[in-house]
C-alpha cells in the first residue's frame, strides 16, 4: 500500500474534494501498518474499494416560501458502505454543504458506525439549505420535497439517516411525515424521532452525553476525573448542549460555547437556568450567541474569536469541522490542556492533531468520540424493531457501556511503545478491521 499513490490517485478522481481527501488521508497513514501485515487485505484491493461510496445521490430541492416565490437547493445522499448493516448517518441543512463535506462525513462515519459494536453501515446526506430565518411553514415545505425526492432510496433495512447540523427533531418530523404519507407505512425509518411517534429516551441528548463519557474514560486513564475541570465547549447547538448538561452534573466548569460570531466566556459556569437558557438560544433560529452575556452577568461575549485562547483542561469543539487549527491547539497546550475531546466531526485539523500528539496531549476524533449519539440511534432502531421502548436508565446504561467499549477498542490498538495512546490510530484500526473483513466475507461485490 503506497498511501500517497493513493491520495494522488484519489485528488485527481475528485479535485476540489479537500474535505474528503482529508478524511482519507487520516485514516489511511493510521491503517497503512495493518494492511502491510494482511495480504489479503491489498489483493481484495479494500482500500480502493472503501475510498469509493456505493453510490451518490444528488438531486434538486424545489420549494416555495412564504412570499410565493420558487427557490431550488440541492439535496443529496451519500450511500458509502454497508459492509456491516444499512446505510446509518445524519442529513445535514446548512449553505456551506456541497459534496465534499458529505463525502468526508460519510466516510467517517464508516469507520464510527464500526466502533459502536452494532450492524449500521456508514452513509450522509443533506443539503445546502439555510434553515436560519426560515419561518416552519417554510421549513416544511422544504423537508417535503427533500423527502419527496429521497424516499425511494431509504428504508429501514436499507439506509437510516438522521439529524445533523440544521437537522434536529423538527425536520425529522416533517421528514417522517412526508416518508410515512408516501409509503403508508409507519416504520422506523428515521433516527431521532420525537417519543411518541418512535423516538428514543436520550436520543437528543447522546452525542454529547458520550463524548463526556468518553472523556472522563479518558482522563481516568492519567487517574484523574472531571471534577472541578475547566471544560471549554465550542458551538451551542445540540452535541455541544448535552455535553454541558453532562459535564456540568458532573462537577466540571464549562466555561465556554461559542456561535458563529464569536464565543461566550463565563467563570461561574454555564450549568442550570444558563443551560436552559442555550435551548431557547437555539430555537431563536438566529446565528448568534452573543445575547447570553447581557442575559447573565457573569458572562462576556468576545466577539469574532475562538474560544481556544481561554485556560481550559479539557477542550471540547462541538460545532463543525476544522474550528480547531494549529495555531489554536499551540494556545491551548501552551495553557495546559489536559484532555482534547472532539465532539464535531474532524473539528481539529492535521495540524492541530500533530500539535497534541507531539504534546502527548490525551486527544480523541470525533469518530470515536461523538459516536455516542449514532449509537442511540442504532437503540432506537432496535426497539423499533422490538416494538418496545426502554427506559432512560436503560439507554443510558448502554450508551455509556458502548462509549466505554470504544475507548477500549482505541487503548487497544492506538497504544504505542511509550504508553501513550494515540486515540486516531487506535479509533481507525479497530473501526477498519471489522468492516475490511466484512468486505473479504462477502466477495467483490
Ligand atoms: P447543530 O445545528 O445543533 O449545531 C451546530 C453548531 O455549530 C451551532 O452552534 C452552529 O452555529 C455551529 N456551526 C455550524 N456550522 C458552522 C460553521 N460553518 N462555522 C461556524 N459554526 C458553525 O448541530 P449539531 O450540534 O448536531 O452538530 C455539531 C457537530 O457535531 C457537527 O460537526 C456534527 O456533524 C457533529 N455530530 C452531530 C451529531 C448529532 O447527533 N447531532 C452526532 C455526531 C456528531 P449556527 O447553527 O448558529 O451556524
Ligand atoms: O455524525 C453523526 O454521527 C450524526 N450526525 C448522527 C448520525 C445518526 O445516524 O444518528
């Protein structure tokens, strides 16, 4: 395997697709020693095979808004792997979305998919309409001509997408409805559904539940736990939101969240009403953060920066990828960082990642660390398919056993000869291995 022959290869089938090539990139320089060592692995020509998805869907979103007129966005589907169970993973609304983006979140989410321990291939979709401003009727309409184009190309046993950035349980809705009216069946065929039409206790607050899971597994590796940390979050949205709830119960100080136009600073805490406070924020349907410092005091809004240049032990950049580059990991080292836990996905670019490996920084991708809320959408599918619904208690027992099992699977393989566990490569190999088998079970196909 000659990985720069590879991403040669691959930038010249698809250039422009530096999202995609990144994503590639990352996981193939932490796989390249497994494949030298499995033959068999180069003569199935997996590599090759798992860089390409099984098929892309792309497709015109017309709608009509509120004043009559007619726009036209356009809606995908990234269907890239089912090796190991139906195409899994979210939709995502947003006007920075084109093909690359989709490309590397499903990709990832291979790899992800694979860590949770249970059968759900990797797929994303979504499109490049901007949520922000719209009123709900808009928002409908909207969701039912996406639906309207995508509903041939999902099903429960087929592919299974879910929320993402712009997409949470108000588009799901819409969505599950206009698929429930086509089909006249009421299956499970989205993730992230409202309780009583299908949904999951703790579904919405998962992700970010897992990643502090994830973390406090993390630092329990250097005996330490979150008690009294200075956590810093990035993003307010629905990973970053129950990443405070969680850490915050737990007794860390979250001193951040940031939005678009810059970040929160607050050294009492955001914990309780302040929690409360990021769900109404949100659903202002507004890009900013900055009316949290004139509601609490303690706060400050700096305005057009990254939360990054705070003093933080335990970082966590929940919004979107590369928020996090070289020079702010630098910062936040310098600082003392502790522990650096992705709740995005690929938050922190190449650059910043070496920053922390060279630092020996405990640091986790996003595909290991954020795989908590996928995986609540995999318990919801299985009491869809039982026709049951568990109690919070229960979901949240098994979130928790399966984030710690995947930061088991990392110390695994990522451990190296000095102890350090470098999580990329330990969350690459075990995610790879279990999916490239599949792949050599089941032919060239
Ligand atoms: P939300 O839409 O709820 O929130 C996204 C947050 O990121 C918001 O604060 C948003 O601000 C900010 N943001 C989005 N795009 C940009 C951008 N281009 N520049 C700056 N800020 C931006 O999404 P989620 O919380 O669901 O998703 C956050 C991250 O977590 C994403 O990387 C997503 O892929 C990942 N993730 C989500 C999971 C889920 O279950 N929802 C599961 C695993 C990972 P604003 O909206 O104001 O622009
Ligand atoms: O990035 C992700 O893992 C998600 N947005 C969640 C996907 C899902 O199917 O729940």
């Amino acid at each position: 395997m000659d990985v720069n022959k590879i991403m040669n290869d691959l930038a010249k089938k698809h250039p422009g697709e530096n999202e995609f090539l990144q994503a590639v990139k990352e996981v193939l320089d932490s796989i390249e020693p497994i494949y030298k060592q499995n033959p068999h692995y180069e003569s199935a020509k997996i590599i090759e095979r798992i860089v390409e998805p099984d098929r892309v869907l792309m497709f015109k979103v017309p709608w009509v808004d509120d004043s009559g007129n007619v726009n036209v966005n356009l809606g995908y589907r990234v269907q890239f792997n089912n090796a190991i169970g139906p195409y899994k993973g979210g939709l995502r609304f947003h006007p920075s979305v084109n093909l690359s983006i989709l490309k590397f979140l499903g990709f990832e989410q291979i790899f992800k998919n694979s860590l949770t321990t249970l059968p759900m291939g990797g797929a994303k979709g979504g499109s490049d309409f901007n949520p922000k401003g719209k009123s709900d009727a808009e928002i409908m309409r909207f969701c039912q001509s996406f639906m309207l184009e995508l509903w041939q190309n999902i099903g429960p046993q087929t592919d299974v997408p879910a929320g993402d950035i712009g997409v949470g349980g108000k588009e799901i809705g819409f969505m599950y409805g206009m698929y429930k009216k086509l089909t006249r069946e009421h299956t499970g065929v989205l993730t992230g559904k409202a309780l009583n039409w299908g949904g999951s206790l703790i579904r919405p607050e998962a992700t970010g539940f897992g990643v502090v899971y994830f973390a406090q597994e993390q630092l329990a590796t250097k005996g330490l736990t979150l008690e009294g940390k200075r956590v810093g979050v990035s993003g307010f949205g629905n990973v970053a939101w129950g990443a405070v709830i969680k850490a915050s119960s737990l007794g860390a100080k979250v001193v951040t969240i940031s939005g678009p136009d810059g970040y929160i600073y607050d050294e009492d805490g955001i914990s309780g009403e302040k929690i409360e406070y990021m769900l109404e924020l949100r659903a202002t349907n507004n890009d900013i953060v900055a009316p949290y410092a004139q509601e609490f005091k303690s706060a400050k809004f700096v305005a057009g920066r990254k939360p990054w240049e705070v003093k933080m032990d335990v970082a966590m950049p929940c919004a979107t990828q590369n928020e996090l580059n070289g020079d702010d990991a630098k910062l936040l080292v310098a600082n003392g960082v502790i522990c650096v836990t992705e709740g995005a996905n690929m938050p922190s670019t190449p650059e910043a990642i070496d920053v922390f490996h060279h630092s020996k920084v405990l640091f986790s991708p996003g595909k290991a660390s954020n795989a908590g809320g996928v995986a609540t959408s995999g318990l919801e599918m299985s009491q869809n398919s039982m026709k049951l619904n568990w109690s919070r208690e229960e979901v949240d027992a098994r979130l928790h056993q399966i984030m710690r099992d995947i930061h088991t699977a990392c110390v695994k393989h990522g451990t190296e000869a000095d102890g350090y566990v470098n999580y990329v490569k330990g969350a690459n190999i075990a995610g790879f291995i279990k999916v490239a088998d599949a792949m050599l079970d089941n032919g060239i196909v």
